[in-house]
C-alpha cells in the first residue's frame, strides 16, 4: 500500500509547522512549502526524518506565483507521484484602513491567500482524481464569514476561500475528493504578535474558551479533517472556542 503524502503551504512556522510534526508523527510523508525561511524550513525536514523516519521534500518559493507552483508539483512528481491531501495553509495579513492600501498590497494579499488555493488545487486534482481519493483541507479564517474592520483584503481572501471550498466540494464529490475548511478564531502564533498585553487579554475575555489555541491544538484539527468520513465535504468549520 502506498505511504500517503502531504503538501503543507506555509510550513515553516505557525500551524504549518505543527501540523507538519504532527501528520508526520502519524507516518504521513511530508512535502513541505514555505517562501522566506529556507532555513527553518530545512531545519524542521531534518528533525521529522530523524525523529519519525519519514520522507519529506522541501519547496520554497512564492505560492502566489502559478510557474513556481507547477514546477513544485513536478518535484513532487518525481518524488513520491502525488499527494494524497493538500492543505492550503499559506497566508499573510494586512491591517490598516482600506482607503489606505495600495493596489500592490491588495494584490498581495489577494494573491497569498486566495490565488494560491487555486493553484495547489489545480496542480493537486489530476492526481487524485486518477487515485479516485484525495483530502484538499484550506486553512481559512472566521474573518471569511464575518470580516474584521481595518483587515477587509485579508477577510475577502478568505470568504473568496470558504466560497471556492464549497463550489470545488461539489465539482470533486463524484471523485471521492473532499473539500472542506477550517475557519480559525484566533490562534497563536506569530499574526498575533502585533497585540499587546491589554489587547490580549480583551481579546481573550471575549473567548468563551478563555484562551488563544495553540497551533498545535489547531493541526490537530486538520489532522482530524484529513481522517474524517468521505461525507463530511464542502464545509466551513469554525474553530474558535465558541468566539462566534
């Protein structure tokens, strides 16, 4: 039986990089994406093959840009045919008054976040539709589904991802392909870093949870998306602590 493969954007840090530990924990082989911290990205490869004996490929490069992703899916190729699930979990922020953002920004942000998903999935879907299987879980936000002032590029990437979700769940049903998302509250990682003590805890008295989730906690769930039932498909899932 073939060892099943996974493709993380944005694995270098975060959710990325504990979802990374984690699948691989469970025997998965990892293919491995970042844009900026190639370092860190080939220092967390190396502590997954030595601690889990698993095989990893590391690719990095701009998501946002569809040549490098065709040419990532042709290393993935040669080094294990295809992957078996794709989560999209690459993203980046803008925070500040939409009157204020520059057509670059915008497009950026556009770009990262949403453009991005597009590609991978393309890249990703010939594959698994030849396997008649496949998990694509994208890493969305609950700014998707009830924006967030002064971040409205960011919050219309991801309604853009929570629509393309549920439209593509439909497209890839009768492969035996699911499609779903996992809308995050606020987790914590480095996005968050820009709170300060008192913003923070403002923030998390809001939480009925009572706390920020950790990245670990939230690969979890997308390790429970990865296993769940082929029915479950087409569906934005709040993970939030009971925020909205």
């Amino acid at each position: 039986m073939k060892q099943k493969t996974v493709l993380i954007t944005g694995a270098s840090r975060g959710i990325g990089q504990a979802a990374a530990l984690l699948f691989a924990q469970e025997g998965y082989y990892l293919v491995l994406n970042c844009m900026h911290s190639a370092d860190e990205l080939n220092a967390l490869s190396k502590i997954i093959e030595t601690k889990f004996s698993v095989k990893t490929l590391c690719c990095c490069g701009d998501i946002s840009d569809y040549a490098f992703v065709s040419h990532m899916f042709g290393q993935i190729e040669a080094f294990c045919g295809g992957i078996d699930i794709l989560i999209n979990n690459a993203g980046i922020s803008y925070i500040g008054l939409l009157s204020e953002m520059s057509p670059e920004d915008w497009n950026r942000v556009i770009s990262t976040n949403l453009t991005s998903v597009f590609s991978c999935c393309k890249c990703a879907i010939p594959y698994m539709v030849s396997q008649k299987s496949g998990k694509i879980i994208n890493v969305s936000s609950d700014w998707g589904i009830y924006g967030a002032s002064c971040e409205t590029a960011y919050s219309a990437a991801k309604g853009g991802m929570n629509a393309f979700t549920r439209a593509l769940a439909k497209e890839l049903a009768p492969s035996n392909i699911q499609v779903n998302a996992a809308a995050f509250g606020v987790i914590d990682t480095d996005m968050n870093q820009n709170l300060d003590e008192s913003e923070r805890r403002q923030l998390e008295d809001e939480i009925p949870s009572g706390y920020f989730a950790t990245p670990k906690e939230a690969a979890a769930f997308l390790l429970q998306l990865a296993k769940s039932p082929a029915y479950l498909t087409g569906q934005v899932i709040s993970f939030d602590g009971g925020w909205f």
